[in-house]
C-alpha cells in the first residue's frame, strides 16, 4: 500500500489541468483509489486507477 494514499490526502492526476484542483483521496483499494473534488459532495466520486495518480499530498 502505497503510505501517501490515505484518505484525505490531496492526490493530482497525470496531465490534469494546473487550473483543476486537487482531488480528495476518499478510498484506496489495491489498484483503485477513489476520488472526487470538493466542490462535487461527497456522494459524488471518481474511481481511478492508482497508475494515473502523478502526486499525492500529505493532507
């Protein structure tokens, strides 16, 4: 398990926008994390693969 991906960390995407915000880390499951911004609730959420995760914050 990667120890920077933990829920409520700030993760950014490989090749997101640098005018996108950062993403909430909300789940981390083996090769899928799930994300989502802050603006869309936290119904609202992204499953991503691990791989296109380029930075992760320490939240």
């Amino acid at each position: 398990m990667n120890q920077q991906l933990r829920p409520g960390n700030f993760v950014r995407l490989k090749g997101q926008p640098s005018d996108l915000p950062d993403f909430v880390l909300e789940r981390y499951l083996g090769p899928f994390c799930w994300i989502r911004q802050q603006a869309w609730g936290q119904c609202v959420q992204w499953k991503v693969n691990v791989a296109r995760i380029e930075d992760a914050q320490l939240g």
